[in-house]
C-alpha cells in the first residue's frame, strides 16, 4: 500500500482521486493548497504527490520547487493547462508526469502505478503495510499487530479486515463486502458478515470504533 498526497484546491477532484486511489488499496492524505502540501511533506514522508497547479497561496509549481530542496518524492502534476511550456516548466522544476484536466480516473491510476513501479515504491515492496497509531497491518505478510503485539484472526477475518482497510474511508454495501470477501455464489445468512464484524471489533481492542456501522447499508474502515 503506497502513501499519496493528493493536492488540489478543488474539494470534488480531491474526492474523485481519493474515491479511485482507495479503491487501489492506496492510503490518501489530502491538501488544498500549495503551501499546507509543502507542510505536510515536511512532516510525512509520502511514496507519491498528485499536484495541481492553479492555486491559492502557493502555486503547484512553486509548492513542487520547494518540495525538491528536501524531498525526491515523486510528484504527477495536475491542471487545466495544456500548452507545451508548461509541461516543459513541470519538467525542469523535477516533476515525474503531467496528467491534464479533464482526466480519466483510470488512466491517473495507471500513471501512478507507473511512477510508483519506476521509483521502486510500488505495493509488493516495504510500504505493502497500513500503520495507524499503535495499529499495523501488514499485507504481505497477512498480519495485524496492536502496540507490536500479533493479533491472531481467522483466515476469514483477515480477507474481511484487508479488504476494508485497502478500501478505507469508502461505504461499503452488505453485498460489496460478502461477494468481495465470500464470494458471489455465498449462500450463508447476512448475520455471517454481522458476526465476523463483531469478532473483528473485539480483535482491535481500542482501535474497534474504526470499523464504523452505516445503518442500511454496511460498514466503513475510518481513521478520521
């Protein structure tokens, strides 16, 4: 799972991003302006940024400027503006790619899967891991630890647990989860899902009010 900073002005393009990186198995922490991006870069390290050029404060090209006196993340640029020199300019200032509005969801989460691949920080490699606070889920190695302590889950719990972690922050529908996670042909009882969520809660000890209960329609993993 790779860390993003997702940079744009514009709140709907900041949730479009978020909805698709998500749903990537990508965490996403977001900024609104040129100036909080280059904060947060500061203070976390981030595996890639998805800049947008026009905005307040401090332009996309002056935030990734100040970004590279510190930080060799990779950065994709995103405007409105198409002409040559401006991808010239994004270029020469240290910039990975230039994706222009309006965009394909898609083809973002293919670019970035690209950059990633190419600066070696692409899922499979150490930052395959979700980490809050004293919570650490790792991927690869199909593990959950609470203060560096294992969590021991059944083989179905873990499939439930990932699968709502790499899709953090998004609504996920009772029949999302059961075909995801039991598969389509499942004929069980909907209390199936309702008792694994419950043992789930109970394995996460003081981080259970994460996996939060959407009433009529199912539940969400939130860290916020």
């Amino acid at each position: 799972m790779s860390k993003l900073l997702v940079v744009d002005d514009e709140f709907r393009i900041r949730e479009l991003i978020k909805k698709y990186a998500i749903y990537e198995g990508h965490t996403v922490f977001e900024a609104e302006n040129g100036l909080q991006a280059v904060s947060m870069c500061r203070d976390t390290q981030f595996d890639l940024i998805i800049m947008d050029i026009m905005m307040p404060h401090l332009s996309g090209f002056e935030a990734s400027q100040r970004i590279r006196q510190f930080s060799d993340t990779p950065i994709i640029m995103l405007s409105a503006l198409g002409e040559e020199y401006d991808r010239i300019h994004g270029f020469e200032i240290g910039i990975d790619d230039y994706v222009v509005k309006p965009f394909s969801p898609k083809e973002l989460m293919m670019r970035i899967a690209a950059v990633l691949k190419r600066s070696g920080k692409s899922e499979g490699n150490s930052n395959d891991r979700f980490i809050y606070k004293g919570l650490c889920v790792d991927f690869s190695a199909r593990t959950v630890e609470i203060d560096s302590e294992r969590i021991n889950m059944t083989p179905k719990e873990y499939d439930l647990f990932f699968f709502m972690v790499k899709n953090k922050g998004l609504a996920l529908t009772r029949e999302t989860l059961i075909s995801k996670v039991w598969g389509y042909d499942f004929f069980g009882d909907d209390r199936t899902l309702d008792t694994h969520i419950k043992l789930l809660r109970k394995s996460l000890k003081e981080y259970a009010n994460l996996i939060v209960t959407l009433r009529g329609v199912g539940y969400r993993f939130e860290t916020n």
